[in-house]
C-alpha cells in the first residue's frame, strides 16, 4: 500500500480499523505510521511511537460500536 496523497493516507488509517477489533490490520497501520511519531490526545495522552499507539488504538477499537465518517474534508 503506497498513500500518494493525503487523502489516500488518511483513507488507509480509518479502513485499517474502521470495521472493528476483528478486522484490525496492524500491517498497513505499521506501513503508515512513522515508527517515532507523537501522539497527543484526549483520552490516550501524550504516547511517543509506533507501538504504544498501535496498542493504544488497538484497545480504542475494541471499545467502538460502531464508526462511521460523515465527511473527510
């Protein structure tokens, strides 16, 4: 998987997760997310790489319902 824009990029981390913990793809997450990035958010806090975000993100979607994106702009 090769995101040639934004927007491919930002299409490719929801569909990498949007459907559920049972259809997590931790391989494209781990394609396009940078192995050092800082995140810093609400219910996460402040997390320094890849790993503890993927985690993060991984316990996140297997507290969802359900997600459904209304508008990418």
């Amino acid at each position: 998987m090769i995101a040639t824009t934004a927007t491919d990029l930002v299409s490719a981390y929801y569909a990498a997760w949007q459907d559920g913990a049972d259809h997590f793809d931790e391989a494209t997450l781990r394609e396009i997310l940078a192995p050092d990035l800082v995140f810093e958010g609400p219910i996460a806090g402040h997390r320094v790489g890849a790993e503890g975000f993927l985690k993060g993100l991984f316990n996140f979607v297997s507290a969802v319902k359900a997600m459904r994106i209304l508008q990418q702009v």
